[in-house]
C-alpha cells in the first residue's frame, strides 16, 4: 500500500489517531473533569461523597492561606521569567563560536539531568545551618550570625528560588542555543559585513529572529513554576508555618494531609484554571501581527 | 514469508502468555478447599528485616497449626502502604488483615464501616495482657477496631559524656533543667538536638510542658472537647516553649531541619540532648553500625517536673504504633479474627526480643535478656502513671494539621502564646 493512499483516507487516519486520542481523553481530559467534580464535594477520601455545590470554591477564594501560596507561586513564576533574561545572554555567548562552547553546554545541562529529589538533598546540605558550605563560607569570612536559610521564614522561599532556577537553567539554554543555531549564517555575516556590531547583531538580527521560541518559554517558565511542587515539597514541605507554600503544595497538604479531598480537589481545579489564563494573557501580551522572516 | 513469520511469532507468544495466566489462575482455585486469608503489612524485608522475620515466622506457625488456612502476604513501604490502603478502602477492596495507626487515623474508617469492631477478640483474657491505655487508643465510642502491636514512650535521652565534661547531673526538677540548658548554651554547646520541619517533634516538647505544668488531663481535655485549649496552663506551656527557644536551647535552624537532620546533630554529639520516642532504642543499643563508644555515652531521663505544676514525672508522652485491623467486609472475618488473636500473642513474645520493638503486651523484664536500657524503658513503661498519645494523632487529620503548623510558628516565634491557644480553640471548636 502507498503511504499517501493512507493518508488520504480520513477513515484509516481516524482509526490510527483513536487509541492515542482514547488514552488522552481516558488519562488526562475525564480526570481533569472529575477533578473538577470532586472540587464539589466534602470527601475525605474514604467515606462517601455528599454533594455540596459551590462550597469548596467559595471558601478558597476566601482561604488567605490559599491567595499567600498563590502569592508565592506567582513570585516564582516572575523569577523564571526574568531568570530567561539571564538564559539568553548565556545561549548567545555560547552559540557565538566560543572556545569550549561544547562543554559550557553540557555543564549547563547537568542539573537537569539530576532527579528533583537529589537536588534537594543537594542543596540542604548546603543550606544546613551548620554544617553547610555555605554558612561555612560566611563564618570563615567572618559573618557571625549566619542565617538560617530554610528554617527563617523571611527567606525560607528565596533559598529554594535558586535552586530551582538552577534546575531549569540547562533546559532554557539549550532551547535558546538550538533555537540561534538554526539563524543561518549567511544573514549574520551579511550584518557583519555592512559594519553592525557584536549587539547590534544580538539585538537586530538574532532576537526577531527567534522570538517565537522566547515566546514559547515564556509560557513554559511561568505555567511550570505557577504548578511548581517538587523541590517546595522535599526542602521545607511548605514551611516553616507556610512561608514557602505554593499552590500546588497547600493542594497537597489539603488533600493529603488534612484528608479533605473535595478541597484539594477545587483547589487543583482552580490551578488549572489560573493557569489557562495565564497561558492566554501572554499569548494575548505577546502577540504580534506578524512574524519575522528575512 | 517474514510478515508470516512474525505473525506466527505473535500469535505464539499470545498463546505462551494466555497459558501461564492460565495457570497461575488455575493454582489459586485448585487450592480451592483451603481459606485465604489476606494480610497486608508495612515491614519490608530491605528496610525492616527483624519484624519481616518475626512476621513470617508467626504466619508459617499459623499455617501449621491451621492446614485449612492460607495467609496471602503483601508487603509495602510504610508511606505507599498508607496511599494503598486509602486506594483499596475506596473501592472496598481492603484485605482481611493490616495494619492501621490508632485515633485520628482510624476514624475516617471506622465511620465508613470498614473495620470489624474486635472486642470479642479482647474478651477472654487477651486484653488484659495490653498495657493499660493502648487498646483505647484504638477505640472509638466503646469499640475497638485495632489491636495496637507497638508501644513507645519518649525520654530524654543525653549524651554522658557531654554532661560529664561541664559538671552537669540529670535534672529533676525543670529549674534545674533550665540550668543545663543555660550552661551548655553559654558553652557554645547546643543543648538541645531538634528537627522541626517534621513538626510532631515540637509538639513532644510542647505536650510534656502541658503536662507538667497542668496535669495529665489538661491537654487531652481540650483536644476531646471536654475542657477548653484556652487553660491557662496550655498558655503558660506555650510561653516557656518560647523562653527555651531565646535561651537557644534547640539546635540553630531547627525549624528548617527534618527529624533525621535534627537527630544527626545528636548522634554526632554536638547536641546533648534528644526528646524522642524509644523507637530510637536500636540506635543506642543494639545497632551494629554505630559505634560502641557513643552507646554507652547515651542515657536517658524522664521530662522533669515542673515546680507548682500539677505533672507528675511519671506521666509520658507516648503511645501505641501500628496496630492490627480485620475488614468489616471479610469473607473470612471469624478465622481473620482468630489469626490476629495469634498474631498478637505470638509477636508480644518475639518482639521485643528479635526486633527491639517493644510490644504493646506487657512483657515479663525477668525473663528476657536485653541491653539495660531497655530493661530501664520497660520498667519505667510498667511504673507509668500516664500515657498520652501524641496530640496530632488525637486529633483528627485536618485539626492536626493545624495544630502541627502552629507548633512551628510557636518555636519560630511568629505566633504569640495568645494567639497560639486561641487559633487551637478556634480549629477545635470547629470541628
């Protein structure tokens, strides 16, 4: 058979296209729904569900603890965001036919090789407040009251802001690298031979040029850390006394920890729903009429 | 040809795995004359060898003495144990035997119907061999729906040596107790290990200052509505909870630190003293990967007494560990039944003995041989005028929860005294 046949034919593409669709809908949307569903229930998860409308909703929405987590979450997610500033000097750097650009790359991928848990082991033994080699570093450099990093809840949250950037670093950079490499070279050179500079080039010509892609992290870097959990969860589990809980670590604790599934429930819905927005502002902020084309 | 190959090939391997299904199906219901009876619990053989141990031995003891019974074992680490069962419980699907945590824990269960009620499993003598106090701890509205296998109660343990070196002696009074704080502090000696990002180990301090200072009943009043968390001696306990903390009595950075991090700063005698449950016995005694020099370094000594409280120093903080459930919806609840009444009788034998697990039987000092501090913590355990379980384990899962956040901000002074038992008041009232 002529692979072209095939896929002229809606029928076959239909029957090859249904099983990823069922698996889709099966795993990802029914339980999205259902989700949303239990966010209508008192459930604790054992006993039986008793249907009480809008509660769950309501009371989030008042729940302070709730709008401090999200406050959080939304710190962060400014964080990644300017942190992709950073990425990008950097994928420029390296995509500029520096010596050793190779390595730099692979050193910049290692830690996004590395399982969430073990960074967090990482990174509290270097936050220890007294073993640490950072609170080592500051008292041979003659800093007495050296701070408490993850246990002093006015930067309980910072201290786990780094090493989460620093977990996505290589991830970005790698996007961005990729992304310069495909400029083709006879437009820079074309730059370089009517006179423009090093930044000029950088700004003028490579930027445009890969606005598409810087538009996708964007997304990428804010929805990821509005849902962020794993190095929140293994560092401080959210405190001390909330000073590092983020949304999705209050729906855990609601859920699993306090047993109130229909809360956890309606608050991971709500999750999902400030995300899609969120998605949708930025789209709509970034959007422009038309694309860069040389 | 080849296409005609691989299908032959498929079609062979369907055949292969239907047949091994088959049989494996075919084995359950040949033994079709024999009762399974399904038991689920949280020793692993990787993590928890001895109680693995024990635990086969009793079920292969059983399997002789009763040849119409088969005792179908799954093992799980405790944390999927505990998603597991919450799963299983929501299908019904649990199995005819595990492992359950008393109070707050169970309630959820046995409202749902899901544990048979086991007082006529304790009729008849059994429950007079539990030690007074661990048996109710998994009773709720006069019923029992678990018989606890584990017993713990929290001293003080403290490093000898360390208190050797600045003339200090174990302290009976919390005065005194005070002074060895201050001294050691003023040393540049941290007094006391603690990890409170697990917050439960705060609250041990904060229960037995509760119970020194008003009493053994003050605390569980007020978590079973009884009294009020508004007592004055709930506020006075909060407050010196705080004066410890500017006397830097804890560890620096605790409240960031995990149990395990906190108990490090002990093992690796930095810290002189450890509050935790006698679970933490292995390490001081038996454990061959420590070292002999430290465990005869540790000791331990009863929360002191605080002057003018109604406490008395005899009262712990404690309480039982797991204990042994029987599905409501059994097929075979009566032989699940007997098979725990064994279970129970057989493990309060071997338990402390093989494992260091002391059981929630009593258990004859006399005739077993075990390292001193042991002998010292059973003792002690026969003498106690009082065991109150942990506090975030009385309440239920959501006041716990509360309570446990509350606790850090109290040792993290972001919260007043005054605000601490009120939000307590506020969290219980509501339930």
């Amino acid at each position: 058979m002529n692979v072209n046949n095939v896929m002229s034919n809606k029928k076959i593409i239909a029957i090859y296209v249904l099983p990823a669709l069922l698996l889709i809908l099966a795993l990802i949307y029914v339980p999205i729904l259902l989700t949303g569903y239990y966010g209508l229930m008192k459930w604790d998860g054992i006993g039986k569900m008793d249907f009480i409308g809008l509660a769950n909703y309501t009371s989030l929405i008042k729940d302070p603890k709730f709008w401090g987590s999200a406050y959080h979450s939304f710190l962060l997610a400014l964080f990644s965001a300017i942190s992709l500033i950073g990425y990008l000097l950097v994928s420029i750097i390296l995509a500029g036919k520096i010596r050793g650009a190779d390595l730099f790359r692979k050193i910049y991928l290692i830690p996004m090789l590395l399982a969430s848990v073990a960074i967090a082991q990482l990174w509290l033994k270097i936050y220890h407040p007294t073993n640490g080699i950072l609170n080592n570093l500051l008292t041979s450099m003659g800093v007495e009251n050296t701070p408490e990093w993850l246990a002093d809840p006015k930067i309980a949250l910072y201290a786990i802001f780094i090493p989460i950037i620093w977990q996505y670093a290589g991830f970005y950079i790698l996007i961005y690298y990729a992304a310069l490499k495909n400029i083709p070279e006879s437009l820079i050179e074309a730059a370089k031979i009517d006179g423009a500079s090093a930044w000029q080039i950088a700004v003028k010509i490579k930027l445009p040029l890969i606005m598409n892609v810087i538009k996708i992290t964007i997304v990428l870097a804010v929805v990821g850390s509005l849902k962020y959990f794993d190095l929140i969860y293994v560092m401080t589990d959210g405190g001390p006394n909330g000073s590092s809980e983020v949304m999705a670590s209050y729906m855990y604790h609601q859920a699993f920890r306090g047993f109130d599934f229909g809360y956890g429930s309606a608050i991971g819905f709500f999750l999902l729903i400030i995300c899609l927005v969120v998605t949708w502002v930025i789209t709509k902020l970034t959007a422009s009429k038309e694309d860069v084309n040389y | 040809m080849n296409k005609k190959a691989h299908t032959l090939l498929l079609v062979l391997m369907l055949a292969v795995f239907s047949i091994l299904t088959g049989c494996s199906s075919s084995e359950e219901t040949s033994g079709n004359t024999k009762k399974t009876i399904k038991f689920m619990h949280l020793w692993p053989a990787g993590s928890s060898k001895q109680q693995n141990k024990i635990v086969t031995d009793i079920i292969k003891q059983y399997e002789t003495d009763h040849k119409d019974i088969k005792v179908e074992v799954e093992v799980l680490d405790n944390e999927q144990y505990k998603n597991k069962i919450k799963v299983l419980s929501s299908s019904n699907e649990l199995p005819d035997v595990g492992f359950t945590w008393a109070a707050g824990y169970l309630e959820p269960f046995v409202k749902g119907e899901l544990f048979a009620p086991l007082d006529d499993v304790l009729d008849g003598g059994l429950k007079e061999s539990f030690v007074a106090g661990t048996t109710e701890a998994f009773a709720i509205k006069g019923k029992t729906y678990g018989l606890p296998l584990e017993l713990n109660i929290a001293p003080i343990y403290y490093n000898k040596s360390i208190f050797a070196k600045y003339n200090l002696e174990v302290p009976e009074t919390y005065e005194e107790f005070q002074t060895i704080v201050k001294t050691l502090a003023a040393k540049g000696v941290a007094p006391i290990a603690l990890g409170n990002k697990d917050r439960w180990t705060g609250s041990l301090w904060y229960m037995y200052l509760a119970d020194r200072i008003g009493g053994s009943e003050v605390l569980t009043k007020a978590i079973d509505r009884t009294g009020s968390f508004e007592d004055p001696a709930l506020k006075t306990a909060a407050e010196e909870i705080q004066k410890l903390v500017d006397e830097k009595g804890f560890i620096k950075g605790f409240n960031g630190l995990s149990n395990d991090e906190g108990k490090s700063e002990f093992m690796n005698e930095k810290a002189a003293m450890y509050l935790m449950g006698s679970w933490e016995l292995p390490n001081f005694t038996t454990n061959e990967e420590i070292a002999q020099e430290f465990k005869d370094n540790i000791g331990y000594f009863k929360f002191p007494v605080v002057e003018g409280g109604k406490g008395d120093i005899n009262s712990w903080v404690g309480g039982p560990g797991v204990g042994m459930f029987v599905s409501e919806n059994s097929k075979v609840k009566d032989d699940a039944k007997d098979f725990v009444k064994f279970f129970v009788e057989k493990w309060g034998e071997q338990s402390v003995t093989n494992a260091g697990v002391i059981p929630a039987t009593k258990v004859d000092t006399a005739k077993v041989d075990l390292p001193k501090l042991y002998i010292d913590v059973l003792t002690d355990l026969n003498n106690a005028s009082n065991l109150t379980l942990f506090a975030d384990v009385q309440m239920n899962a959501s006041v716990a929860e509360t309570h446990l956040n509350l606790i850090q901000s109290l040792f993290g002074k972001e919260v007043t005294p005054d605000d601490y038992v009120k939000q307590h008041e506020e969290a219980l009232s509501k339930e």
